[in-house]
C-alpha cells in the first residue's frame, strides 16, 4: 500500500472549540467545515486533523489514551508562547533520556498535545534507535 497521507478524525460534540484551539495556538487553517465537519491543516504545509460532530449512532470518542506529537524547532518558543497564552501543561517541559526535550497540554476534548524538538539520547537509549 501506498500511503499518501495520514490524518486523524475525532468524533466529538466539541467540533467549534476544537476547530477555535488548534486555529488559536496551532495556526490551523480551516480547509473545509460544513458545521459538523472540519478539516485543519496546520501550518502551511503541515498535517490536517478532522472534527466531526457524530452522525447516526456513532460514539463519540471519550479523549482517554490518544498523545497527538508535534515536532518543532524550539520547543522551549513555544513552551513560551503557550503558557503566555493561558494554556497549562500537563506535563512540564523538560529533558527526556530518550531524545527529546518536550511537554504537553491537553486539547479540549482531552488529546494529550505533546510538543518536543529532538536532542540527543542518553547512553542508555541510543542503542534502539535503528537506521
């Protein structure tokens, strides 16, 4: 299979502050909204996210388990910016041995935002990384 692109739906009631968060702290652009559906890229050429109010029947997802990643260039900018912007973190920024300095915050129908930048790993971790 050839993927051409990934993207992620959310079934959620919440689909105008969604649609108002991800403009507001994450400089999405609205690509398509008919109300109960839209479509956000973020960024210029970024990825897109999708909110969709649910239609006959379907459950609404309940914001437990689901970490959305994103991968900047200073993550300490916008670690800044948020905070300055009101948001709270649920995780505070900080180095990981891992690889990563990052930290979360949580969207309004409950993802857990990760936003890191790469840094190098510790010993202990630059054995799994493969390629």
């Amino acid at each position: 299979m050839k993927t051409n692109e990934l993207s992620t739906c959310f079934c959620t009631n919440n689909v105008d502050e969604c649609r108002e968060f991800y403009s507001r702290h994450f400089a999405a652009d609205t690509i398509f909204d008919c109300g109960w559906y839209v479509n956000l890229r973020i960024g210029k050429d970024g990825p897109t996210i999708q909110f969709m109010q649910p239609q006959e029947n379907m459950p609404t997802f309940g914001g437990a388990g689901v970490m959305l990643n994103f991968k900047v260039d200073d993550v300490d900018a916008e670690h800044t910016r948020l905070i300055k912007a009101g948001l709270q973190t649920a995780m505070p920024l900080e180095d990981h041995p891992w690889g990563d300095r990052g930290f979360s915050i949580i969207d309004p129908i409950g993802n857990s935002v990760y936003i890191y930048s790469d840094r190098e790993p510790s010993d202990e971790f630059k054995q799994y990384y493969k390629g």
